[in-house]
C-alpha cells in the first residue's frame, strides 16, 4: 500500500508508527510477513482515533497484542496493524475487581491478583498473551476460562463508540467470543475475583509452572496450542498416535516434547508452518476419522509482496 497515502492518513495519531514493519518481531512464533504499518498507541482516544482514521479511508484494521495464538502469513498484513503492548498496560485493583488495559500481559495481571489475595485468574498465569487478546478468544487453562470472571469489557466499536460489554454479550464459547467477527476492538477488562489465600495461590502456580516445564516446549518459539481439543479426545494425543511427533517441514517442527505445539527451530516461514498444519489435519482424519481445528488464528497474505 502507497506509503505517503498511509502517512497522510495516519501521521501523529499515536506515538510509534512504523512501516513494512516486520510481524516477526512482534509474534511469539517470530514468524510473519510485513505490516504496511504498525501503529502503537497508549491511550484509549489513540486506538479511537485510529480506528476512525481507518473507517473513514476503508482500510483493513488488525489488532495485535503479544502475537501469542497468532500465525501471520508470509505475505504480510495489508493496511494497519494496532498493537496493545507493553505502552498500553496499566493495571489496578480495588476489593475484589481487577482492571487492566488490553495491553498488560494477562500473566502479570493474574500474579497481581494473587498478590492481592484474590482467587480466579491463576489459570492464566500459563497464558502467554495479553488481557485483550485473552478476553478475544476467551483464553482458558487448567479448567478456568476468561468467561468465568470478566466482569465487564470496554471495547471500540468500528465506528468508534466506546462501549462496556458482559461476558454474556461477548458470546463466549470455547476460545472464542463475538470480537473478532464484529471487528471489535477491546481496550479495557475487568475481572470480579474472590479472596484467596495468597501463598496457597502461588503454591498452585509454581506446581503448574513446573508440569509445563516437564511437559511443553518452552525454549523454542512457539503460539502455544495449535489446534482445538476435540470435545471427549486431546489433540496432543491424536498426533502423537498418528506418529507426527517430531515431524520438521523447512525449520518448522512438531514437538517431539508435546505434539499440538509446532516449533520454530531457525527460521522459519509461515508456509512452513502450514504444510504441518493441513498434514496433521489430513493424517488425523484419515487414521481416527477425527478433524482437528485450528485454535491458533491465522491472517495475513500467502506470498510475499515484490
């Protein structure tokens, strides 16, 4: 897309704006194509004002938090990508309700929350996402889930309003909720938590941190689980059983540590990744009759612009 229409477009509405940026840097694969521009806010009437900037000159508007459940082809993103990160992360907590801009990490904002003395976020603190994105696809572990204690979100319309949404407006489902499909953008949560014991809590998280040593790899990048769990089977097991465990296509990899993780190993390109996907998709079929779903969100173009 012409650069000089994107400035003109895009000029002085947030601090960090950056061009043919690479989305490898900011995924947790380190994989991904070219971002015509990447726009870094640290307010809510910075994210407002670039939605709106986008509405008005209909471009493709794409919001990324840390990259964690992401795998941004080869080919880029086409028009902007909005990144809540790390300048978007403010936090507090007052008696029982935790908020959090959409940019904090979703596992610093459950340790706070154990540190407070309070109880229903601690599944999170294995997530490697931001609150936004969290609450985006409904994140859950060891059988928690954001639905379980949003309280409220506030997100920006494509239109621009500010809105507060409930858990029950946001639709949630199995890692997933209305935001993407409505083309929400959430910027603020607040979690309604219970008092707990704080050492207990932590206790908890450190026998968890310790099982994901054991059990995942987490020296190589990776976006965590690549497919879905199918309801009564586990996706790992399914792969593993069907003799993919460890199967390298370019420098993308199956785990040999936990099969429904696939693993950058040098540089990996995103076409990589997919040849791996739609062959554990069409092995799992063929061998259980069973169909994997992807859990991991993929976007972007297939090949690299000339």
């Amino acid at each position: 897309m012409d650069r000089v229409l994107l400035e003109t477009i895009f000029t002085g509405l947030a601090p960090t704006i950056l061009y043919d940026e690479p989305l490898a840097k900011h995924t947790t694969w380190r994989i991904g194509g070219p971002a015509d521009v990447l726009l870094i806010p640290r307010t809510i009437d910075e994210v407002r004002a670039v939605v709106l900037a986008a509405k008005a000159h209909d471009l493709p508007l794409f919001v990324l938090g840390r990259g964690s459940n992401l795998l941004v082809k080869d080919g880029g993103m086409r028009g902007a990508v909005l990144k809540l990160g790390d300048e978007f992360a403010a936090i507090a907590v007052s008696d029982r309700t935790l908020s959090a801009l959409a940019g904090r990490s979703i596992v610093s904002a459950a340790h706070i929350a154990i540190r407070h003395g309070l109880s229903g976020l601690e599944f999170a603190t294995g997530i490697p996402g931001t609150v936004g994105g969290a609450v985006t696809m409904n994140a859950g572990a060891h059988g928690g889930e954001i639905k379980d204690v949003l309280k409220q979100a506030t997100v920006i319309t494509s239109d621009g309003t500010i809105t507060e949404l409930s858990a029950d407006d946001l639709g949630f489902r199995y890692r997933h909720s209305i935001v993407p499909e409505q083309r929400l953008t959430v910027v603020q949560a607040e979690f309604a938590l219970q008092p707990g014991d704080t050492k207990q809590l932590q206790e908890k998280v450190r026998a968890w941190s310790k099982r994901r040593q054991l059990t995942q790899p987490l020296s190589l990048p990776s976006c965590g689980s690549v497919f879905r769990n199918p309801p009564g089977h586990y996706a790992a097991r399914l792969i593993e059983e069907a003799g993919l465990k460890g199967l390298r296509h370019g420098n993308a990899m199956i785990s040999e540590v936990h099969a429904n993780f696939i693993v950058n190993v040098g540089q990996a390109s995103a076409a990589d990744v997919l040849w791996l996907i739609r062959h554990a998709q069409e092995t799992v079929q063929q061998r259980f009759g069973m169909t994997l779903e992807p859990e991991v969100r993929i976007v972007g173009e297939d090949e690299t612009r000339r």
